[in-house]
C-alpha cells in the first residue's frame, strides 16, 4: 500500500502541471491541449462554431473542435462552466453568452461574456465562443475539463 501512495505522490505534479489532456472514450482517444492556441474558426447559422487546431491528424488525435453558442438569461463566472445551465443552440432569449462543444466530445456550457442587449448577444455569441476556444488558455482549459 505504501508503494501505492508513493506511485500517486510522485505521479501528482505531473497531472497537476499538465496542459493537455487524452480522453478515451471506448475506442475513440481524443488529444486536446488547453495550451495550444487554434489556427482560425468559423460560425455558421443557430450559433454553431468550429475552430481548427494545429495538432497533427492521426487516429489518436484531433484537429477541430466544434460547438455551439447560446444566448440566455441565466448568470455566470465568465471563463467558468457550469453544468447547471440548460441552453438552447442559437437561443437569443438573454444577454449572457454560453457556449458547448459538441465535437470531438460535449462540454457542459461555458460562460463567454455579457451584452447590453439580446440582440447584441444574439449578433456576436458564436464569434465570442469560437474566438475564446480559439485564443483563451483559460477558457480551453474551463471547457475540455467540462467534459462529459
């Protein structure tokens, strides 16, 4: 048991310092780095986003993350998820900006930012959730641990 322990100690800075993470999921393994900045991203219609990594393509790793956008009246931390909310892709009913990644994995929703209205939520939600996967250490590292 005492082996144990010291494997777990030894083993626990390097989990703690780590800026990437492997997630298998069955058979499927999925690399994601919290560190890495994207390339570019685009938005598409009801809030959908997409940002491209630099990451080499091989059946171990991934290149796009993918998601969703929404806007809604429930609060939050932003840069922080919170698996509470419950929200509606392309929703524009609110003035705080949530977004989920759908793709390679789903994500409990992340708070983006607020607006001044819902209108300009509504303009701008995908572009913000697609910007901070894209260029937001913080905001990658609150979304790939939000994995579910």
């Amino acid at each position: 048991m005492r082996k144990i322990l010291i494997l777990l100690f030894a083993f626990f800075p390097l989990v703690a310092n780590a800026t990437g993470m492997c997630v298998h999921t069955g058979s499927y393994v999925v690399q994601l780095s919290t560190s890495r900045d994207g390339v570019s991203f685009e938005t598409g219609n009801d809030g959908a986003w997409s940002v491209t990594f630099d990451y080499p393509t091989s059946s171990l790793n991934t290149n796009i993350v993918r998601g969703f956008a929404s806007c809604n009246e429930v609060s939050g931390t932003i840069n922080t998820a919170d698996n509470g909310v419950s929200a509606v892709a392309g929703e524009s009913t609110g003035v705080n900006c949530w977004c989920s990644m759908k793709m390679p994995l789903i994500s409990d929703w992340v708070n983006a930012g607020v607006y001044a209205s819902a209108a300009a939520c509504s303009a701008a939600c995908a572009t913000a959730c697609a910007t901070a996967v894209k260029t937001n250490s913080t905001f990658r590292t609150a979304m790939f641990g939000a994995i579910w």
